[in-house]
C-alpha cells in the first residue's frame, strides 16, 4: 500500500546522495549496506520504468582548495580525502544516467543538478541516501524552494546521528514531502 496521494509519473527522478566509498563507511543509524541495497532496488526500479536515475557524490581537489574554509565549531577534512573516498560501488555506479560531483552539503550548490532535471522535464524527486541531515535535507530544501515535488525514502536513508535522522524524518521532510519505504516507491512505480 502507498502513502496517500503517493504518485509518480513519468516526469520523476530519482537521486541518491553520497552512497560512496568514504561515507558508507561511516557508522550511521541504519546499516549502510542496508541502505545501499534498498538504493539499488530503487534504481533497477526506475531504470525498468526508463526514469532517471542521478547519483550525487561529494569530492574535492587533490589540493584541498576548494574545500569549505568557513569559520564553524564543527569543521569538516582540512585536506581532501582519498580518491576511493568518492568512489561509488560499481554495482549502484552500474545505474546511473547522470552522476553529479558536489563540493558543499547540499547537491545543487554549485552543481549541473538542476540543470540535469530541467532538461529532462523532470518535476519530482524520489530522494535518499547518506547522510539524512546533511546531504539529503540540504539538498532537499533547495529542491523543494526550487519547486519540485518530493518524496523521501526512509528505508534508503540513514544518518551518523539518530537525532538528526528523527528530527528530518519527524520535523522536516513531512513538511516539503512524502514519506515512503523502497517498496512503496517501486508500487507506486509499477514495478510491485
């Protein structure tokens, strides 16, 4: 059964954040294999309904020089990690029409995202990944400030804190979006 009013049509995409080497080694809320199987069932689903399926990661500069350099409490890699650290897993990598490398939380700041979406008449946005929090809420409010439609994959999402991933999940995500599992989102695809 799907969430009421759950509908995607073929104006959908689908968009996975940061299921890469370095962050899927992270520990986080929900094992991370878990959350990149239920990513791979999400893109088989959508590739069968001929949907695109964009994968985002973040990299940096082997020199570090565009790396965030604000002032925070809480700062990120003062040097950019190793190349596997942007590595996707070939099995998901496999899937992908459009691959989009970010240099900032959120997927569309500095990136071809929308640009990517908009040519592909693209309106609604199945979204998950690593981590809830960051990655995905960033992106989440822009997308949702840019008009498109959401829908948030609970099951194929994960955060390193379970506060954080509550609070999204709780507080935010149902104000700019639904809430669906990976099976929900493949019934509502057709493909269950």
């Amino acid at each position: 059964m799907t969430p009421t009013g759950l509908t995607l049509d073929d104006a959908t995409a689908l968009v996975l954040i940061d299921l890469q080497g370095g962050i899927l080694a992270l520990p986080t809320t929900r094992p991370s294999g878990e959350v990149l199987e239920k990513g791979i069932a999400l893109a088989e689903a959508f590739r069968a309904r001929k949907l695109p399926v964009v994968l985002v990661k973040v990299a940096w500069s082997p020199d570090g020089g565009d790396l965030p350099t604000l002032e925070v409490d809480r700062p990120g890699p003062a040097a950019a990690p190793p190349a596997a650290f942007s590595e996707i897993p070939p099995e998901l990598a496999d899937l992908a029409d459009v691959v989009v490398t970010k240099r900032h939380w959120g997927a569309f700041t500095g990136t071809e995202l929308d640009l990517q979406l908009r040519r592909r008449g693209i309106h609604r946005i199945v979204l998950a990944g690593i981590s809830t929090s960051v990655g995905v809420e960033s992106t989440a409010r822009t997308a949702w400030e840019n008009s498109y439609r959401l829908v948030f994959a609970e099951d194929a999402t994960a955060d390193t804190d379970p506060e954080s991933h509550a609070h999204s999940f709780g507080k935010i995500f149902p104000r700019i979006g639904k809430v669906a599992t990976t099976d929900e989102i493949i019934a509502a695809l057709g493909g269950a």
